[in-house]
C-alpha cells in the first residue's frame, strides 16, 4: 500500500495507510474538435455540414432544432473529417485567428438565439427562451455572480478584468425583458470583483447585492429569495417572482453576440487539482475564451498538463460536476475541469444521504464504486423534493435536521455515510453522524482535498 498525506474524513492532515485508486494520465494533444448536436437542454441541433467542408471560426455547424434547440458553431478554422448523428468532428488548421464570421440578425433577441446562446453556469437552458415573453409592467433581471460551487473562479475572474462587459450585458437583457430594475447577486467575499462593478456602474437602475458564504447561495431559487426576499416553490419558474436569472457569463456572452455579433464560441473555464509542478500551489488556473471543442486532455496542457496520477476528471464544479475523460470536448455548459485526488479505499459497506443541491444518487453510487464499498442504503435530504423525475430543495440552504435519515442509513447496515449536502445540511449531519460511530464522506472530498480547500463537514 502507498503511504502519502491527505486529509481524513474530520478535515485534518495526517499521514494515512490506505490504497489509492488512481488513474494514469495520457500523452499527446489533438487537432481535432468535437462539437456534439446536444450541449444542452433542449432538441439536439441538426448538421448543416459534410465532410471535406473547409470552414472558418464562427461559421454555422448545425441548425437549431424544435423545443429549445440552438445552433452550433465552429471554435475554429479547418476542415471537416466526420458527421455523426452525435457530432461534428473538425480538423484545426494550424494557424487560428481570433477572427470569426459575425452573425446575421439585426435584432437584439433575434441576435442572441442565432449566437447559440445557452445558460453557462448550469443545465444550458437556451437565453432566448428566457427572454422571448417580455414584462407587461415592471420585473427584475438578476445576474448570478454567486460563483457558487468551491474551486470555480472564471466568472469572479472575468468581472475583475472586465466588469463593464457584464454591465452592458445586463443592460442589454434588461431592455429586451423590458425590465425597470437589475441586480447583481455577488458572494460578499468577492470584495474586488465588487470594488470594480462599483467603480464603473453608473446606472441607477442596477444593484449590486452581497450574498452570504455558504452553498448552495447560487441556486436560482436561493438568488431570488436573497435579492427579492421571495420564496419560490420548487414548482415554480422565477417568472412568478417578476424576475430573470442569467449567469454571469451568459450577460457577457449576450453582450458580445448583440455588439460585437459574435456566436458563441468560446467559454470561460477553471482547470485545476492534479496538475504537474502544482503540488504546492497554483493548482487553480482560470482560462478565459477557450475554443469550444476542444479536449479535455489539450485544456489540461493549457495549464502545463496532468500529474501522473489523480482520482478522476469532473467536468463542472465539486457538487454538481460529472466524470468525464480525457478525450472529451468542452462544450457550452463546461464551467470547470478538475483532476481530483486518488480514491483511497473506503469501508465495507456505506450509506448514502442525498440532498437536491448536490450529487444525485447515481454520482453518489459511482463516488462509493470509486471507493469500493457496498452501498446499503440510500435516503434524501427531507427538502429533497422529486418534480419531473429530478429533485429540487423546498428551500436551498436552509435545512432542518437529518437525524432520522442518519438512523436510518446506520440501521441499514452502514459503516460510514457520503453525503452531497449543503453548507447547512452538512452542519446537521455532523451534529449526529460521528456521535453515531458513522464517519462522513463528502461528494466534493477529492476536488476540494486536490487543491488543498478544507473540506466541508462541520462549518461555523
């Protein structure tokens, strides 16, 4: 077995004898671009392509389908050497330019669903659904500059260098949702992302509003509670509180698609963890504009490459992110890239507590597989309620007590717990799990422990 230093499950440092459960990484970079006909929610686009087109940046891919599909456009200048039903499959010249057809519309709206223009900080919910019903009277565009998940930092990051973009964005969607007020909702913590909106907003019209420390302050429903002071059911849609919620790239993205007519092509993204020559620090990087299409494993050799071993690859922040590979592309909705930490071997069997902020049951399953541990039983976050086949939290971050569902897990047979739960529900589960001989895991505990973040158990 391989002694090394981590954290163990009480967030402290100490050396441990466990076996890691590692994966080598892989050698060499590729030209080509996969660009796959669904990114997002919504009806996979339809190829418009053949193989042996030469193409230029900016140039359409793929058409837009019914029920909220959006076009498709290529990151970069070259050819195409494959059309699938899944993809389109093009081969980089080796020279690029920055430069890119621009698009064709006049109109603002009409502008921003030729850009191809999705939600960049979740699911992808294409923008100009969001905006096709303007308000009758009144109504409330709010920017979710929460940067909500841990590691994440590409948004903070382009509001520092460029806090009038996103001003202008918001502007823009203001005027086409006919809006009379906008927010920013911003973690408190971000003091010169703060500083820098300040100093260059002069529209008495937009607010900036400081939210608390704590997941999951970005979920849209906890942005309207925080900057509106509404409630929302978990059935409801913001526009039942007179609002919008864009991401904070999503207004950076529309303003470049309005002014500048550019489809979206490029995005925003973290790498970090596992990287090499980061074993003490610099293992965050934040990438701006990275051309859609492109490798997992070429990002990771943006930032100087892989170590030699790491646990997995989560494409998307510690809570919420899925595992991906190496030969994966980056596409709309890729927000971060992490090599996590190795596995190290986990107890005999192990209960799973699910919250509806967090990893979903089958994250969880494959987090226990990764950690080779039966999984004996399976309960949610009593907030964790199921709406169309998904499960939504009657109120995000505000969690009562899991001490039945902790009982329950041990009276199943548990030996230890994984959790993906909130900031407070965290809180609640160590206020009863260890008192119980059960000791706690976290979703997140391999990204957080690749970068040295102090885990998320117990939180003052």
């Amino acid at each position: 077995m391989d002694v090394y230093t981590s954290t163990n499950l009480n967030g402290d440092n100490k050396s441990v004898n466990k076996k890691r459960i590692c994966v080598r990484k892989c050698e060499g970079m590729s030209d080509i671009f996969e660009f796959p006909l669904k990114q997002h929610i919504g009806n996979k686009a339809a190829a418009c392509v053949v193989k042996g087109d030469v193409i230029h940046r900016g140039q359409l891919l793929a058409l837009q389908g019914e029920s909220l599909g959006c076009n498709i456009f290529s990151s970069v200048s070259g050819t195409v050497v494959k059309v699938t039903e899944e993809a389109v499959y093009v081969e980089a010249d080796d020279k690029q330019s920055k430069d890119y057809i621009p698009l064709k519309s006049e109109i603002a709206l009409e502008l921003i669903k030729e850009a191809g223009l999705v939600g960049l900080g979740g699911a992808g919910f294409p923008t100009y659904a969001k905006f096709s019903k303007p308000f009758e009277s009144g109504g409330n565009v709010i920017i979710n500059a929460a940067e909500c998940e841990p590691i994440l930092s590409h948004n903070i990051k382009r509001i520092e260098e460029n806090p009038k973009q996103l001003l202008r964005g918001l502007e823009i969607a203001m005027k086409i949702s006919n809006a009379n007020h906008g927010y920013i909702a911003i973690k408190d913590y971000h003091r010169k992302a703060i500083a820098a909106l300040e100093n260059v907003n002069t529209n008495p019209k937009i607010s900036i509003t400081t939210l608390e420390n704590v997941y999951p302050m970005g979920e849209e429903r906890a942005v309207i509670r925080e900057v509106l002071g509404k409630i929302l059911p978990v059935t409801s849609l913001p526009l039942e509180a007179d609002a919008i919620v864009i991401n904070a790239e999503t207004a950076c993205r529309m303003q470049e698609a309005v002014e500048l007519k550019k489809p979206l092509i490029d995005k925003d993204m973290t790498v970090a963890g596992k990287l090499t020559g980061c074993e003490k620090e610099n293992k965050v990087h934040v990438i701006l504009d990275v051309p859609l299409g492109k490798r997992v494993s070429d990002v990771f050799e943006m930032v100087g490459g892989l170590a030699k071993e790491y646990g997995e690859i989560i494409m998307g922040g510690p809570f919420t992110g899925k595992r991906v590979s190496l030969e994966d592309p980056i596409i709309k909705t890729t927000g971060g890239l992490i090599a996590t930490e190795c596995f190290m071997k986990g107890p005999e069997k192990i209960g799973l507590l699910v919250c509806a902020c967090g990893a979903n049951k089958e994250r969880m399953e494959q987090l226990a597989e990764s950690l080779e541990s039966e999984v004996v039983g399976v309960e949610y976050c009593k907030q964790a309620m199921e709406v169309k086949g998904t499960r939504k939290c009657e109120n995000p971050g505000k969690c009562p007590g899991q001490v039945a569902k902790v009982l329950a897990l041990k009276k199943a047979g548990a030996q230890a717990l994984i959790i993906s739960n909130c900031t407070d529900c965290s809180n609640t589960v160590m206020s009863c799990a260890p008192q119980l001989g059960l000791p706690v895991y976290h979703c997140t505990d391999q990204a957080l422990r690749a970068v040295n973040h102090k885990l998320i158990r117990k939180i003052k």
